[in-house]
C-alpha cells in the first residue's frame, strides 16, 4: 500500500503546484496504456507490502526516536545513540527505501527541537546531504521511491539550503539525474508475457481466468515458466510508472526553479556558478535563456520552456 500511497501523494502535489501555484492550464499529461483483449489482467495484482519483520523493525526505530525527545528537547545530545539509529535506517535503503524516507523525516524533525538551533541546523544538513547523494539503484520500482522522495527531502530542508552554493549544486544534479533517467520517445510496454502464455495453456474464458486459483493447474515447469514472464511484467510495469513519475518532475523542475530564482536574485553577479547549476541540471537552451533575468522568469507554470514530451502509447 505504501507505493500506491507514494503514487497518490505525488499526484497531489504535482497538482497543487500546476492548479495552485503556477496556474497551469491545460498541461500535457502522461496517460496510461489502455490495455486490448490480449492484455487483460487474468489476476489480481498483488499489493506491494514490506515484509513484517521489516514493519516490525520500523516501528521499533519509530519508538527509539520518540524516547530521545526528551533529552534532546534539554540539549542532551547523545551521539552514539543517534550514530546507531542512523546506522539501523541505512540498512534499509537498498532493498526498503520507502522504509527509509519514512524515517528520514522523523530524525530531522528531533533534530529540529535540538535547542541549539546552529547544532540542529549542522545535523539536519548532515541528513540532507546523507538523502540527495544517495545513488539509484537500477530497479524502477525503487528508483521510482527514490526519486519521488528526494524532491519532498527538499521542501523539508528548504530554507536549509536555498543559500548553500553546495547543496544548491546537489540539487541541481538532481534535476539533471531525472533528465538522465528518462528514455526519450518512451512507449509504454504493454507487459501481457504472462497473461498470453495462460491462455495458450488454458482454454477456459477470461472470467474463469480472473479465477487466482487456476494457477494451482499449472504443472511446475508451466508455473515456473509463468513466474518468469510475471516478473518480467512487473518490471514493465514498474517502469511504467518510474517514466510517468520522471516525466511529472521534470515538468515541474524538480522544484529546482524556485532555488534559481531565489539565489539568482540574491547573487546576479556569481555567474561562473550560475552557469555551473545549469550544466548540473541540464537545462536546455530556453531554460538557460529565462535565467539570465530572473525577473523574467514567467509565474505561469504553463508558460515555461516546453520539457521533453510525455511516455504514450504505441
């Protein structure tokens, strides 16, 4: 459930900041592949779910940090017991970032009431830097987690960073990491390996196929065969998804415009690294164009330099 979550909350805050912010009207949008005959889906996809000893270890981080509160409210800053905290969340990244982002924000949020107000400024930068370098790890569905979850750590660290001429830099090779990852022309796949082989092996109707126990007919060399275009779809699947969502942020910049307008308007003069954060971000000619004066740089979302167009259908 927490990727449909992840999904649904992307969503909103794309929207708010096309409707709201920038009054975007009509926005190209990516649409999903309306599946034929030969796609329709024979099971009901299974709900992507952390294991329970993962949910249980959450939980028990979840508890650890609620403890320290107290002390850290009265300045007692045990490293130690941070350092090992933070230890047990980096265990989660390469198989559970959602498990990850979900405690990321718990920590910053301690840190945040830490009453030295510099000390909790250098350790909430020390998080921000932990989340924007981390690497993605070649798997759609988790990359698609990673990707979503970077760009709210920056609204989290906001007035953290947009002065911070080293950060600014981390953020722009963020925007530049989604214009990396996006496959130019994608055409969705249509991921129906597995769903085709069963009907070469069944000859019953798509209603009885809808039936989840028919895979029990299957003979173990079927099933294993089955298993290996299921996966295979999911994986399509899964890249389906990661395109939309490359796509959805690179429309929006990454947030990444509102920090160039700010520091621009700030610093006018610092062009060497001005034209350092564009390479980083990989704007294009008509992005870099727009930059050279902020006070030109439209409101109106809808009005911005075009990005490259939306995955679409065969």
């Amino acid at each position: 459930m927490m990727r449909v979550e992840i999904r649904i909350f992307l969503f909103i805050q794309i929207s708010c900041m096309v409707w709201v912010s920038y009054g975007v009207e009509n926005v190209e949008k990516p649409k999903q592949k309306e599946v034929n005959s030969e796609c329709i889906t024979l099971f009901e996809p299974e709900q992507d779910q952390l294991p329970k000893e993962i949910q249980a270890k959450i939980k028990q981080i979840k508890i650890k940090i609620k403890q320290m509160e107290p002390q850290i409210k009265k300045g007692e800053i045990n490293q130690t017991e941070i350092a090992q905290i933070m230890k047990e969340i980096e265990t989660l990244w390469s198989n559970y970032p959602e498990g990850y982002f979900d405690l990321i924000p718990r920590m910053s949020s301690l840190f945040y009431i830490i009453p030295d107000r510099n000390v909790g400024i250098k350790m909430n930068l020390f998080l921000f830097d932990r989340i924007v370098e981390k690497p993605f790890l070649n798997d759609p569905r988790k990359d698609s987690i990673i990707v979503n979850e970077k760009e709210w750590s920056f609204r989290l660290f906001n007035s953290l960073i947009q002065n911070d001429r080293t950060r600014l830099l981390k953020v722009a090779r963020y925007l530049g990491g989604i214009r990396e990852k996006r496959i130019p022309n994608y055409v969705y796949h249509a991921a129906c390996r597995g769903n085709v082989y069963l009907g070469s092996v069944f000859t019953f109707n798509e209603f009885e196929l809808s039936n989840y126990l028919q895979l029990k007919k299957l003979n173990p060399q079927q099933l294993k065969k089955y298993k290996k275009l299921k996966a295979m779809d999911d994986r399509d699947v899964d890249e389906n998804h990661f395109q939309d969502d490359l796509y959805l942020l690179d429309l929006a910049r990454g947030g990444l415009y509102k920090y160039f307008l700010h520091y621009i308007k700030m610093h006018p003069e610092d062009k060497t690294f001005i034209k350092e954060l564009e390479k980083a971000a990989k704007l294009t000619k008509e992005e870099v164009d727009i930059f050279k004066n902020a006070k030109n740089i439209p409101s109106n979302f809808s009005k911005w330099p075009k990005v490259a167009p939306p995955p679409k259908d065969k």
